[in-house]
C-alpha cells in the first residue's frame, strides 16, 4: 500500500533538513517492493515496539516493518497559485500524494533568512492554506463550468459531482478548505478524482532549533496566535527539531539519549512525525509472526478480514476462509500460540470480521 505524505513549507523553515532525517531512517531496499524509488522520496520505517517483541517472541530471522512514503515537494512561495516560484510544480507533485504535511519554523535566527522578514508561525501557516485554497477554487469553478454543460445530458453521476463542488465551492471562496465540507459518501467519491489539495488530510510540523530562539519558548503573541490557531482549527500538530534529529541520525542507538539530554531535546520527534503520518492516512498494522518473519502489514482503519488479507495475498480475499486472530500482548502473555488457543484467547473470525489495530492474524483460504 503506497500511501504518500508530502511536505511541504514556505522557504527557509527547515523542510530539507527535515526531509534528510527521515531519509536517515529509511527501509534497506530488500524490504521494500519496488527497484526505483526517486530521490525525492523517503521510503521510511513506521517505528512500532510491538514489532520488536513479537521478533523476539519467535525468534524471527527477519523484520519487515510498515512504511510510510514522505515526498519532499518544491518549496511554496506567496502566489503560487498563480504560477509564482515553483508554484506549478508545487502543485503538480502535491495533487500525487495523499496528505500534507505542512513545516511551520518555529525559530529566530539571523542567519537564516525568512521570505517575510520575520518569524510568525500562523501567518506563515496562512500564506500556504491560502495558496492550496486558491489553486482548488480555480479547479472547481473550472470543472464546474464544464458540468453544467454536459450534466444537460442526463448522467447522475455528473449531476452528483456537480452538486457536490456546488457545495464546495462557497467555501473555498471563503477561503476555508474544501475538507470543512460536510458531504455525503457518494459525493465524496464523485470529487475525489479531482485530487483538490485542501481535501487532503493535514498535519502541521512545528520545527524547533536547538540553541535559538523558539516561538513556544517564547510564549508571547506569535505563539499565542498559533495556539489559538491549533485549537480553533481541530488542526493535528508535532513538534520536531530537525536539525538535531539531522545530526543523531548518524549516531549509534546507544548514545543516542545522551546526545539528546546534552542537546535538551528529550523527545524523538521524527519519530512521532511518522507516527503521527501513519495515523492521518488512517492506517494500522495488522502483524503475522513466525521463525521466518515477522512482518506489519498495512490496511485503512475499518478493513474487514478478506480485504486484509489481500495485502498478503489476493487469494486470501478472493478465496477467505476464515482467520486465526489475536492481539499482540495477549499472545505475548500466553508464550505460544498453542496455549493462547488452549486460553480460548485465539478465536476463529469470518468474513466480516473488522481487523484491530495490533492484531496477529493467520489467514485460511480455499
């Protein structure tokens, strides 16, 4: 499953810096299932320590972790809807992935220059939000102008993403995003080919320095202005220090939280970012474990038993049987699968069965 986040930011606020420490924690390519992969993209590990212990449950020769996709896009500039910088590029390689993640600079430094003059988080989150808004209102009132003439020959279809980016439409131009829209599933699915950017789902980066000033720290009206911003919003929010996270990239795991207690960084941030990346593509990790391998697999929230297993195999959707089902920890705490059926912990499920986040599953097909 080749989910994608793209990150994205105004000039100057830390997205490159960000984007090499992830590349740091990427996935060896034998466990990932395409030979090319463009230098833009992060193919990165989803951190998961209940991958590590069911491994050492079964005494596993190889660990496959789930994966998250995260495309550095070129940077955004004040009028990029309008063709601005690299505003079409931006644009063009935003409408490819499926969520945002936006890099907010939390940090004074003069050494680094900011395209405004000066830091302020939640107008610089503005400019970004705005340009996405401008771009999607010039799609919809273009796709909408070309349905009104062919909707004329009776296709319901047409006529439910008409009235679908009718309902849309106010909104952007209230400059609000197209995903604050309350719409019906099958109007949902008429508009989602058109890949509007404000549609996709969205997580704010708050990128912090080491050793400079930051806008939390600070706790005067920039900061103030954001938090407002945050709660009003319902928005989902990190925070990272990426040049830190930059740097113990590169050192061993054992020294690792020493660096970070000398550097006053306690947190993992990338860490979280991927997380926090997994979550908004509403995903979870189901897990099949053996002497061989123990491996996460990767399905939407709300996948029934057949649909995960075609991660696996398409077999095991089309030819489902029936699954063997446990969570994690309760397998841990029986020592065996044997005991766990014995414990009644293991249960058969059907068909309709919904997959839980954690889960240890064993497919049967015909």
């Amino acid at each position: 499953m080749g989910l994608s986040i793209g990150i994205v930011g105004l000039p100057n606020v830390g997205k490159s810096t960000l984007f090499n420490a992830l590349t740091k924690k990427g996935v060896p390519a034998e466990n990932y299932p395409f030979c090319t992969i463009d230098p833009s993209v992060g193919v990165v590990a989803v951190p998961d320590v209940r991958l590590d212990r069911l491994s050492e449950f079964s005494h596993t020769q190889k660990i496959v972790p789930a994966i998250v996709e995260f495309v550095d896009i070129a940077g955004l500039v004040k009028g990029a809807s309008q063709g601005e910088g690299l505003g079409n590029q931006f644009l063009t390689h935003i409408r490819e992935v499926d969520a945002i993640a936006q890099v907010v600079r939390m940090f004074d430094d003069e050494d680094v220059h900011h395209v405004a003059g000066e830091v302020d988080p939640a107008r610089d989150i503005e400019v970004i939000n705005l340009e996405l808004v401008l771009a999607d209102l010039d799609t919809v009132e273009k796709r909408i102008a070309r349905l009104e003439r062919d909707v004329k020959g009776g296709d319901k279809d047409l006529a439910i993403e008409l009235e679908a980016l009718k309902k849309v439409l106010p909104t952007l131009h209230a400059g609000k995003a197209a995903r604050t829209v309350s719409l019906g599933e099958k109007e949902s699915l008429a508009i989602r080919s058109m890949h509007l950017l404000t549609m996709k789902p969205l997580l704010y980066i708050l990128n912090r320095k080491s050793g400079a000033v930051n806008v939390d720290a600070e706790k005067g009206d920039r900061w103030h202005a954001l938090q407002d911003f945050l709660a009003s919003s319902g928005a989902q929010w990190v925070t990272v220090d990426a040049g830190v996270e930059q740097e113990l990239s590169d050192v061993h795991d054992d020294e690792r939280a020493e660096f970070r207690r000398e550097l006053g960084v306690q947190d993992n941030g990338i860490d979280a970012l991927i997380r926090a990346g997994y979550e908004l593509l509403n995903l979870i990790s189901f897990f099949t474990t053996g002497e061989v391998e123990t491996r996460a697999w990767t399905i939407h929230r709300g996948d029934t038993a057949p649909i995960a297993g075609a991660a696996i195999h398409t077999d095991f959707r089309d030819k489902f049987i029936r699954a063997n089902v446990i969570q994690w920890d309760k397998l841990l705490e029986a020592g065996s699968f044997a005991k766990a059926r014995e414990q009644g912990q293991l249960r058969s499920e059907g068909k309709e069965y919904v997959v839980e986040d954690g889960d240890v599953m064993e497919f049967f097909h015909s």
